[in-house]
C-alpha cells in the first residue's frame, strides 16, 4: 500500500490497517449482538413449547453460524498477531497505531469468550428440549399405565360374571 493523506496529514498502510481492524472489531460486535438476540427468541420459544422440532432445528442452524464466527475470529485474531509481531514487513505499528490494533484484538478476545458462551446457551437448550421431551414420554407412559390398569379391572369383573 502507498502512504495516503488523511484529514491533512500523510498516513501509511499501518495506519489504514489499524483502522480497518476497528472497523472489523465494530462489525463483529454487532454480528455478536445479532446472536445473542437470536438465542433469546429461541430461549423463550424453547420454555414455551420445549417439545418442537423448529426449536432444535434452529438451535443446530445457529451454532453452524457461530462455529463459522468463531473460525473467523480465529482467524482475525492470528493476523492481527502476525501484524503486532511485525511478521507482516511492509506494516509497522506507531505507539498510537499499536493501541488501536491491541484494542481490536481485546474485542477479538472478548468475543471468542462470548461464542464459547453462546454455545453453552444453546447446549442448555438442547438439554432443555431433551427434558421437556422426557417428561412427555413419561406422562404418556402413565396415561397408558391408567388405561392398561382400567383394562384389567374391566377383564377381572368380566371374567367373574361369567
């Protein structure tokens, strides 16, 4: 990249570099925002009628995005390295630029922990769904268990009139 000029002062490539990944770091923030929101309405659609398939489906569909997000962020996370480290020779960080790119990486960080605990929010979905599903198997195993019992009186009183 040739040096550019930028609101009356000459600027290089590690200055575009820098802003560009706090404007990556701002993009990803709002992507995290849009995950959470999805996994609340999931959350409440899963305490309200924990026995649909949409919700499992959703809840499987959502953590393919975020496994997509956090290879992503994976890989945002190592180029920004890269560039702190200086591997990158044509990108060389000033003071002001370094604070910048470590502010990206902070928000890099802080959003790989929250996709670890995204995950772990749809997994109790999931452990929720398996839940509800149990319990309605069981309350079916009772209600046949009532009716297998009414047949046995009914088979025993007919058996006795005869």
């Amino acid at each position: 990249m040739k040096d550019c000029v930028v609101e009356g002062k000459e600027v290089g490539s590690s200055f575009i570099v820098s802003r560009l990944f706090r404007e990556i770091a701002d993009g990803n923030s709002e992507a995290m925002v849009s995950f959470r929101e999805l996994i609340d309405k999931i959350e409440e659609e899963a305490l309200e009628k924990p026995w649909r398939k949409t919700v499992t489906r959703s809840v499987f569909k959502l953590k393919k995005w975020i496994s997509r997000l956090y290879r992503l962020l994976w890989v945002e996370k190592e180029l920004i390295s890269d560039i702190k480290e200086g591997v990158m020779p044509h990108v060389k960080l000033t003071n002001e630029e370094r604070i910048v790119v470590d502010d990206a990486m902070d928000n890099i960080n802080r959003e790989l922990e929250f996709i670890d605990s995204y995950n772990r929010s749809l997994d109790s979905i999931l452990r929720l769904q398996d839940l509800g599903l149990i319990h309605r198997v069981e309350r079916n195993l009772v209600y046949l268990t009532i009716i297998i019992l009414f047949m046995n009186i009914l088979l025993i009183i007919l058996s006795l009139m005869k």
